[in-house]
C-alpha cells in the first residue's frame, strides 16, 4: 500500500544548522510484472508472494477472495468480510458486496 502508485520520493538531507552537502543518485526502482509481461522499466528479478489469509488473495494479499467483500471500515480501506447473501449465493461484488448469481470469474 506505501508504494502503490509511487511518482516521487522526496528526500530531507539537512537537518541542522551546520549543513553539509549530500547526494543521492544512480538510483533504480525494479517494477513487478506478472509472467508473460513485458515493461520498458528495469523489471523486478524477484517478487514476494505472500501466503494470504483465506478472505484475501493477490501477490501481497491486496485483494478479497471470491465470496468475500471489502467492507468499509477498518484499515487500508477496509477488511474482506464474507458475503452476505443468505444462502442465495456464494459470491458477491468485491467490492460493494452486492449478491451475485451465476458464475463470475475475476481476472486481474
């Protein structure tokens, strides 16, 4: 969540009255891709993948598993609670928790 969409890092290097000089360069940021993707950046040689809770899926367990939703409260944008559908379904809208019917297959 720290670095999702990261455009720019800002960096204090004087803190005191008596400055001295500092620099920072030759800097890289790696970028993820999944398998099969290409990006013109320097792409990332190895990506954690976190063994996620049931209620969460995803590559740092970002996201709500099937038959959960992401509720509004709580932190990070709320927590992946269970859809509430009351036998009528098993899946839900991820994100608003509206009852689904029918099969539905989330691709990322």
């Amino acid at each position: 969540m720290l670095l999702y969409r990261l455009e720019a890092l800002y960096i204090r290097a004087n803190y005191w009255s008596s400055s001295f000089e500092a620099r920072l360069f030759n800097v890289s940021l790696d970028v993820p891709a999944k398998q099969g993707e290409r990006h013109s950046l320097r792409q990332a040689l190895s990506i954690e993948l976190c063994q996620c809770p049931v209620n969460y899926e995803g590559s740092s367990c970002e996201d709500c598993a099937p038959g959960y939703y992401r509720a509004q409260r709580g932190p990070y944008g709320g927590y992946c609670v269970p859809c509430q559908c009351n036998g009528h379904s098993d899946i839900c809208d991820r994100e608003t928790g509206r009852c689904l019917v029918g099969t539905v297959i989330y691709c990322d």
